[in-house]
C-alpha cells in the first residue's frame, strides 16, 4: 500500500488539529511508516518567534487574523516537506493550502514526491460554531476581529479550492459533519480512509 497523503480542510475550529493528530496516532499504529503532519500555523508561530527580521514581522501581523503572503506560506512548507518527507512517509496537512495559487502549488509539490493521489478531509461546521469554538480558545491571535476575518477569507476561497480538488483526478475529498463528537468524526475519517479499526 503506498503512503497516505491527506489534507485537512476547514474552517478554524472545525477540529482540524484534533482530528489531523488523532489520524496520524492511528496510521503509526497500522504500519511502521513515519508520518509527518505539516500544519502551517505552528511554523508560522514558531518561525515568529525566532529572532529574524522575517520572523518579526510574522509576529506584527499573526495576531491580526490576515493571510500571510503567498511567498511566506509556501516557502515555509515547502521547507518542511523538504526536510522531512521521503518516499514512505505517510503526509498529513493541515492549514493550507488556503488560496487556489497555493493549492496549485501543492499539486506541483505532490507529483514532485510521486503522489498520484491525495485525500481531501473537508470538516464542515456552520460559522456560528466554529465562532464560538474560536472564542472559547481564548489564544492571543483569536480577537473578535481577527475571527471575522479568517470566517471571511475562508468563506471566499474555499469554495474555488474545494472545486479544485473535486475535478483535480489526484484527488478523492471526503466531507465530514465536524459537528459530530470528536469520536464519531475520528471514526468516519478512519472509514473514508479504509482505516477501520480492529
């Protein structure tokens, strides 16, 4: 079986880290195969805290809900899977791509690394819970504004990235009602996946 390439889409607080870290427990329990989880907004966070001019300005502007730049986003995970992913790694990413330039991106970067076919993990949540859920975290980036603005953005350019992928043929896309129990949507992304548990 070849490895498993599986994006995360969804609205902040749809449960994507939840689920994402659930998922890559269960692939370490079935093989022996490394899995690398890619998540954008920890090397976001990490990048701004070190003590680069980039780093800095990352950190003036994380906290204000806007998209970073194209050439940010993507410089920084592409590193990663540089530096981490081979040809056995199972690859599971989280927070991005989040515009259609950066998911054409992405299909460059997975026909690069011979992955002739990816899941797309779609949390569906309407906004009023994901808003409630963001402002129940109470991180430091998630102010009333900043909420807005990522429902915002997500609203516009998921549509066209969702399209994408469902006419894209390396991809399969699976929607999942997030507002389900942690349980039960753990268990319908292990089923869409042909992971069923023993």
């Amino acid at each position: 079986m070849p490895p498993y390439t599986v994006i995360f889409i969804g609205p902040q607080g749809s449960g994507k880290g939840t689920q994402l870290e659930s998922l890559k427990r269960l692939l370490e329990t079935k093989s022996d195969r490394k899995t690398v989880a890619l998540q954008s907004g920890s090397l976001f966070r990490a990048f701004a805290q070190g003590t680069t001019y980039t780093g800095a300005r990352i950190a003036e502007t994380i906290n204000t809900g806007q998209l970073q730049p194209l050439f940010l986003s993507i410089g920084l995970w592409a590193k990663e899977m540089i530096d981490t992913v081979d040809e056995h790694s199972n690859m599971l990413i989280d927070g991005f791509p989040r515009t259609i330039d950066e998911a054409h991106v992405l299909s460059t970067a997975l026909s690069f690394y011979k992955r002739d076919m990816a899941h797309v993990i779609v949390l569906e949540a309407p906004e009023e819970t994901v808003r409630a859920r963001m402002k129940s975290r109470a991180r430091a980036d998630d102010t009333k504004e900043a909420i807005e603005r990522r429902l915002a953005w997500y609203r516009e350019e998921t549509k066209a990235i969702l399209g994408y992928f469902t006419e894209a043929p390396h991809y399969t896309v699976h929607r999942i009602d997030a507002l389900k129990d942690i349980e039960t949507v753990r268990i319908e992304i292990a089923q869409a996946l042909s992971l069923h548990d023993s």
